[in-house]
C-alpha cells in the first residue's frame, strides 16, 4: 500500500513520502519506513538501490534514570555518500531540524553508536521525564537534494516506579509495584523489599502481613538502583529510609553532601553510613581510606548526611545507610546513593569548511545540579554559560580552559594548537653518503600531535606521515636541502624553523 505523505525541507529538498510495510512472523511485526522520491512515485523494496529507514522499535517505555538505546539502520542509493548523521525530535515545516546532540540537555548523556554507512543506533543515558518525546533518525548525502528522514520515528516514555497499597487496610494485603506513565518495554523481573532487605524476585504483586512497623519497596531486575520509594502497609510511620538523590556527579578534589531521611519506628540504637562494594559492612568513619575526609551530620528532623571532602576518583561507589532498633536492623541489600567522581577535559572538535573549532567543557558523568560552565583564554574569563561549549576561529593562537562555577579551582588543563614546533638531526654533526639519519619533529600541544608533514625546500611535499621521524636508511647527495615539518592537531597548526642538510659524498 502506497502512502503519500509530504514532508517539506528547506533548500528545495525532495519531497518525501513513507510506504509503510509490515511484515507478521512468530507473532513479531516488524516495520520498515522507505522513503521514496514524490516526483518518481513508484514503490522501493527494501534491498533495492533506494532510502530507507528501520526503526526496530517504535515505542520505548523506560525507568527514569535508566539508558536506552534507538536501534535503528539505514540505506541510500549508490553514489551517495553520507555526509552527517543526527536524531531530531522536533521538526517545523520549512525548518531543517535541530540536532539534539547541540541540546545543553543531553550534555554528556548521548552515544551514537551508529555510522555513515548503515547504522543509526542512538544511546541516551541517565533518562530524565523531559526525554519523553518521539526521536526521528536523519542523514545527509553529497548529492544535491539528498537529505533524508524516517517516519514515524521511536515514541519513547520515562516513567518512574511506585508500589500501590490497597485502599482498605487488612491483615493480609495484595501490594503492586507499577510504572506512573507507561507500562515497561518487554517483561521485567520485580525484586521486593522488605525494611531494607531482598525478600522476592517475581511478579509485580506481593502479598504480605501488615504489620505497624514495616515498609515495602519494589525495582525491577538489573535497575535496583531506580527503586519506587518505601510505603508503610499500615499508618503513616515505619522503618523506611529515603535518600534524597539516586545519583551525584561531583568533581574531583570538591565536596559532596549524600543525605538520606529515616525513620525506625522503634528507638534507633546505632545508625552510619557504609560502601556497598565493601566485602564486609564498615562504618566509612572508621575506614583508613577516608580518615580526616568523613562527617556524618544531623538537624532535628532533618537529613542525616555523609559529608565527604577533598574527593578522589576512587570514591566512586554506591553509599549505603543503615540503623539498628532494638527490633531490626535496616536490611544492607536496599540501594542507596551512587556516587561518580570525575574532573573536567576540553574535547575539541575540529572546524568543518568555513566554521568554528567548537571546544566542549568534558565530563566523565553528567554533573550534578545544572552548572555554569566557566570559559578561560590565556587564564582570563571570557564566558559564563549553562552550555558546556565554546566556539573559537581555527586561527586562534590562544590557550583555553574550564571551570564550573563556585568551583573555579579545580578547572580543566588548557587546550592549544601546537607551539615550538621544531626539528632536529640524528647523529649530529657531518652527515657522509650512505649513512643513517633521522630527522626528529616535536611540538608542545594539547590535544596531542595528530600528524606530522614534512617538506623540503624547493622540492613540494617531501612526505607525509603519521609519525615525528622520517628516516633516510642510506642518505642520498640529492637529499641535500632545507626541510621543515608542519604539526597539526584538532586546534590548528604549526610550522617548524627550517634546517640545511648537506650531504658529502664519500
């Protein structure tokens, strides 16, 4: 069946239409989306020079704060190549879509998996409520009009986990721990808790005894650390601990506060705070690793918090609290706070034809809170942005860093194009026909040397090459000149002083 929808492009791109096809087998239906040139209007079997996109799932549900991967692949007729690739979710008639990966909202959270050739697939990490939104696939070819998308693209829903109690209280009670938004993708495994501690691994019902003093939580298998919040099966007060954030990225060398609130429905006797990859439970005040960098801190009603300082990467870890009453102990298998560590690095992209070096303020995990990111050239600050990047001329023969506000101390090593570039010969001295010598090129850069020509004087480009030496095995009289050598990294170049050869014949 043959489906003309129009879809409108700037620049006077094809009009594109979607022959939608399904195909029924072992109770699976898989759909594929071609895209097919209006003015032809003829149909395009998948296999068959034509554009083609296949999403292998058009509806996602997912935990908040999970990952999910867009599985997706794609085909072009031959003579085209691809030249850029991008997921949109927004799309305006007669406005090319905006990339999400130059959304500041996905900062740090995407990985296209994906290539020029066939495949398309997109990671998103950390999911957030915000993410919920239909993703459509997009590449571009080198041929004139050659930009194409597929329709309907991968509806995704972030949901969270909540365990509803039944509305009339008895002695024995039918608990369900269910999604707020969406019913999840495929059929997960339910793990129950129990005052802390593992009690199930099934169904997403649980049936139980009420009793005053006890509280239920539930995950789902493989994302234990997205738990729904503890419910008491009877009153309003229960042993239940609640932390006040599943995850924290912090930078290294900076402080961090990991709160939680409890409650022990009989008099607590003892209470701290622990490592969960820990092979046996210790209390971090006591742990040599932390000594002096550790304090625990309470406010009448208020967060019992973890205060940890000075911090190291090898802080990195989920943090745990318990407590004791003279009835329970809070079980030690119940989730708490994951912890990431990580320092700040400049990623430079290189500029394209006729644009900027874009200069992006890097982390190993997406930084806590929403931060200002801070932009220094040559040690002077020059922008304050929520956005991590930073655009620079590719002529540019300055030196920049980042920082996050509030934490200027700790910014990020400085990124510049390469600088003292320079040559040298091996062995020194007079250079006689036949021998072995080297030529050596070194430059100061960051990011590091990505390649290094060489040229001689009055000769063009002698050769070009990868490393920093070029090596005459039996060194030549018609080798003598003048050569210098040229570094390049993503930043820009730099070109060395010249050096003479003169070969003597033997």
């Amino acid at each position: 069946m043959l489906i003309c929808g129009f879809h409108s492009h700037s620049n006077q791109e094809l009009w594109q239409q979607s022959v939608y096809k399904s195909y029924l087998q072992c109770e699976t239906i898989y759909l594929v989306f071609i895209l097919i040139p209006l003015c032809d209007c003829v149909s395009v079997v998948l296999g068959q020079d034509g554009w083609s996109v296949f999403y292998t799932t058009q509806s996602i549900c997912a935990l908040k704060g999970s990952t999910v991967e867009l599985t997706c692949s794609y085909t072009h007729p031959r003579g085209h190549k691809v030249t850029s690739t991008f997921w949109f979710t927004k799309m305006e008639t007669g406005v090319e879509p905006k990339d999400i990966g130059q959304n500041p909202e996905y900062t740090g959270r995407l990985e296209y998996h994906g290539d020029k050739e066939k495949d398309c697939t997109l990671r998103i990490t950390d999911l957030r409520e915000s993410d919920s939104a239909t993703y459509k696939f997009r590449f571009t070819t080198d041929q004139t009009r050659g930009r194409y998308y597929g329709d309907p693209g991968v509806t995704l829903s972030v949901t969270d986990l909540q365990v509803v109690t039944p509305s009339h209280r008895s002695q024995r009670m039918i608990l369900t721990c269910r999604t707020t938004s969406c019913p999840l993708t495929g059929n997960p495994t339910y793990i129950w808790y129990k005052n802390g501690k593992i009690v199930s691994e099934k169904t997403s019902t649980y049936s139980v005894y009420s009793n005053a003093a006890d509280s239920y939580s539930c995950a789902v298998k493989g994302h234990e650390d997205l738990h729904s919040p503890a419910v008491c099966v009877q009153g309003q007060s229960c042993n239940r601990v609640t932390y006040n954030k599943r995850r924290i990225c912090v930078l290294k060398g900076s402080t961090v506060d990991i709160s939680c609130t409890y409650v022990g429905y009989y008099s607590t006797t003892s209470s701290f705070w622990f490592r969960s990859d820990k092979s046996t439970l210790e209390d971090l005040t006591r742990d040599p690793g932390y000594t002096g960098r550790v304090e625990y801190t309470r406010t009448y009603r208020g967060p019992f918090t973890l205060r940890i300082t000075d911090l190291r990467e090898e802080d990195s870890a989920e943090y745990r609290f318990t407590f004791k009453t003279n009835y329970i102990e809070w079980g030690h298998s119940f989730p708490g706070t994951t912890l990431s560590v990580t320092g700040l690095l400049v990623k430079v992209t290189p500029a394209a034809e006729g644009q900027k070096v874009t200069l992006t303020c890097s982390t190993s995990c997406t930084l806590t809170d929403n931060p200002t990111y801070i932009w220094y050239r040559n040690g002077w600050n020059v922008q304050d942005n929520s956005s991590p990047m930073y655009s620079i001329s590719i002529e540019d023969e300055d030196s920049y860093s980042c920082a996050v506000k509030g934490h200027e101390d700790l910014h990020s090593p400085a990124v510049y194009k390469p600088k003292n570039t320079s040559v040298s010969v091996s062995p020194s001295g007079e250079i006689v026909e036949d021998s072995s010598v080297t030529l050596t090129c070194s430059s100061d850069a960051n990011p590091p040397v990505q390649s290094y020509t060489w040229y001689k004087k009055n000769g063009g480009d002698y050769q070009c090459m990868t490393g920093p030496h070029h090596v005459f095995n039996q060194i030549q009289p018609s080798d003598t000149g003048e050569y210098y050598c040229e570094s390049q990294n993503e930043m820009g170049t730099d070109r060395s002083r010249t050096i003479n050869m003169d070969v003597k014949c033997e």
